[in-house]
C-alpha cells in the first residue's frame, strides 16, 4: 500500500472505482477508430506454438465462453457473441475487434491493479485476484477468436 486512506475511502473508492473503469474503459475503447486496431501488429500477431486447440483443451474455452459479457454492444459497438456472416470484409472488421477487446481488457486490468495502491493487504490480494479473473478469461477468449478468424480469412483469400 503506497497511499494511506481511512478504511471507509478505501471501501467507498473501490466500490465506486473499480466497476467505473470497467464501464469507462469500455465506452472509451469503443470509441476509438478500427484502423488502431489490426491484427498484423506485433501485440496481436500467433504467438510461437499458439492455436485455438490449445485454447479449446487447455483452457476449456468452449464450456464457458458463453458466460462472458460482451459490453461493446452497450456503447453502441461491434457485437462479438456471434459470427453473423463469413463475408470477407465482415470477417476482417471482427478480427479488428478481438484486437481492440483484447487491448481494453489488458487497460482494464491494469487499470484495477493500480488499487492496490491505497488497498491494504490483504484486501489488495482480491484485488489482484478479481483484476486477473474479470479480464484474463476475456482475453483468453479474444486471442482464440483471432486465431479462428485468421484461419477463415485465409480460406477466403487463398479460395477466391
């Protein structure tokens, strides 16, 4: 803890705060341009070895990506719940916002760890328990999406 707060801030702070930025970050990554967001760059570039069949048994994605909430929908945005069409254009927009979800879950995710700086221990723990556990799934599940994305539009592109 790097900020000393009476208990009762700290409580009122993180109540208040830490579903704030969730909210905040998701209408502001929503309405920033596509075009900062492209698969081709290096942060969202296939990691050596990666595949969406890691992600199915490793991970299980399968069994739970269904709870997930997509909250772009809310502001306005892309809904990524389901592929509504295997059109070219359709299919590179939708990777364009796995690209985009993934980097507002990492600024989500940092964004609550920086609680922890007026947080005691070892109510700071939870925090960073919570912070990995809302955002880690979300990003699992975006990484995935890409890789299966990326597979159709190369199907596509080498097809037609």
């Amino acid at each position: 803890m790097w900020l000393n707060l009476p208990d009762p801030w700290v409580l009122l702070i993180n109540i208040i705060g830490i579903p704030m930025i969730h909210l905040a970050s998701s209408w502001a990554f929503t309405k920033m341009p596509i075009s900062l967001f492209k698969a081709d760059q290096p942060a969202f570039r296939k990691l050596p070895g990666e595949t969406s069949t890691i992600y199915k048994r490793s991970f299980f994605i399968g069994r739970w990506k269904h709870y997930l909430p997509d909250a772009a929908p809310w502001f306005g945005g892309f809904g990524k719940r389901k592929l509504q069409s295997q059109d070219l254009d359709f299919l590179r927009r939708f990777e364009a916002e796995t690209c985009r979800s993934e980097v507002a879950h990492w600024a989500q995710l940092l964004a609550v760890l920086s609680f922890t700086l007026w947080t005691p221990w070892p109510w700071a723990l939870i925090i960073w328990i919570y912070a990995l556990a809302s955002n880690a799934p979300c990003i699992l599940l975006q990484r995935h999406n890409r890789l299966r994305l990326t597979r159709l539009i190369r199907r596509h592109t080498t097809s037609g």
